[in-house]
C-alpha cells in the first residue's frame, strides 16, 4: 500500500511526462497476475518507472520537480525518496541514456539532471510491448488514479530473466549478494498466470524490434539455461521465495519449456 501510494505520489508529480513513463518491476507484475493462489502474497517496497526518452519533454525538469514534491535523491542514480522513505526508481535504457561508457551507471538526458534515471538494461521489450492501464490507490481513502502504460508480461518476464542473470553471475564472482529469490517467484507469477499464447506474442513484438531483438533473444537464453531443469537456479529461487511450495519449481520448469517450445515453433 505505501509503495503504490508514493508511486501515485511520483506520477502526480510527472502527470505531464506520463505518456513517457512506463511502469515496470513487481507492481507491474501484480496489474497483470493478480494475488495467484501462492502462499506469498504479492508485496514490494519500491515502485520502478522507465523513461521512454524518444519524445520525452525538456519541461519541467524531471529532479527538480521530484524535490519539489518532496522526493530526495537516493544514493544511487535514479533513486528517489518518497514519504517513508519509500523509492521510486527511475530508469532508462542504454540506447537511451546519452552515454557509451560501459561503467556509466547515470543517464544524460539534459536538461533533466544527471540523476534523474539508473541506466537499466533488461527494460528495451517495454518500450514496445506496453499498454495503457488505470492506476488506481490501494488506500481506499486515497482516490486519485493515473492513465500510465504499463510493460506487458512477456516483456516485464524478460527484464526479470535480465536481471537475475546480471547477479548471477555477480553471485558466482562472490562480489555481490543482491540475488533476490522474489524475482524468480515473480517470473513464476507471470508464467503461471500469463496464458503462453500471450507471452508469445509479446515475445514476437520484441524480436520485431531493433533494440529489444537481442535483449529478449538473451532473456529467453537465461530462461532456457537456468530454468529447465527443478535443478535449475530459478525454479529454486522461486520455490525459496514461494513458501518452500514443492509445487512450484517443477510448475516452472514445465511452463517455461512450454513457453520456449512455443516461441520456437514462431521462428
């Protein structure tokens, strides 16, 4: 409840940026499966935003107009503190960020400033795979509501894949410990929840796509090479994640190859 609330917060803030604002992560993820029938229920603590900076206006300046709704920059790029120091995370893709530097961490997207946005990579499938939803409070003494474009599943699916890859193999360099076993239970939310016709075609709007092609072709890679087996690193994460439900990582194997036999009878 208070992430959706500083999320609306956020969006009230950029009402005129919103046809660039995509909402992307686990509130996302909970607009399409809903509470699923698993013992864990659906909970975050943040809200993440990516920016689609193709037509992205200079006005008003997208930090000073979060500090002046009482945001506070995090420690990090993109990072801003809302009431009870709730984040809402603001990203944008590589292509998208003004910078090559492999190492650069905050986009340049001026006049807005340096920042405003994390670089992310895993977001490119929600620049096209994206619709218009009504976001509403889950405090039902708050009733403002926001028409935001929100990534689909199969796009929201691959930037999970993404980013659980990304700290894999930090995990395995021993130089983080960031791995977080609810972004598996989030994939396996959307796997079960999602009908794989309809990844499917998610899936067929990125590879028709230049930018998101190669991200979704990698994700779909991660999904084959990590989740194949109830061995496999994520249905594992997902099973810690879910309750110790021993349902839940042969579920995942089962529909994941559903999904990667689907998408290959496409191609």
């Amino acid at each position: 409840m208070a992430a959706r609330t500083v999320l609306l917060d956020a969006l009230e803030a950029l009402n005129s940026h919103l046809p660039n604002i995509i909402l992307v992560g686990a509130q996302a993820v909970y607009l399409h499966t809903g509470a699923g029938d698993l013992a864990q229920p659906p909970m975050t603590t943040d809200a993440d935003l990516a920016l689609d900076t193709s037509a992205l206006a200079h006005e008003p300046e997208i930090a000073g107009t979060l500090m002046n709704a009482g945001f506070s920059p995090g420690k990090n790029p993109g990072s801003w503190l809302g009431r009870g120091q709730v984040a809402v995370d603001i990203m944008v893709v590589p292509w998208q960020s003004g910078t090559m530097k492999k190492d650069a961490r905050a986009g340049r997207i001026p006049p807005h400033a340096k920042n405003t946005a994390r670089i992310t990579a895993g977001l490119e499938p929600a620049l096209v795979d994206c619709a218009a939803h009504r976001l509403t409070a889950l405090d039902p003494r708050d009733s403002r509501q926001f028409d935001l474009r929100v990534a689909g599943p199969a796009a929201l699916l691959i930037a999970k894949a993404i980013k659980i890859e990304e700290r894999l193999a930090d995990a395995d360099g021993g130089t983080s410990t960031r791995l977080k076993e609810k972004d598996a239970l989030d994939m396996f939310r959307l796997l079960q929840a999602i009908e794989t016709e309809d990844l499917v075609q998610g899936v067929r709007l990125h590879l028709a796509d230049d930018q998101a092609r190669g991200v979704t072709v990698r994700g779909l890679k991660v999904m084959e090479t990590h989740g194949n087996t109830p061995r496999s690193p994520l249905p594992i994460l997902a099973a810690q994640a879910g309750a110790g439900d021993v349902t839940i990582a042969p579920s995942f194997v089962a529909l994941t190859q559903d999904l990667l036999n689907a998408v290959g009878k496409q191609q």
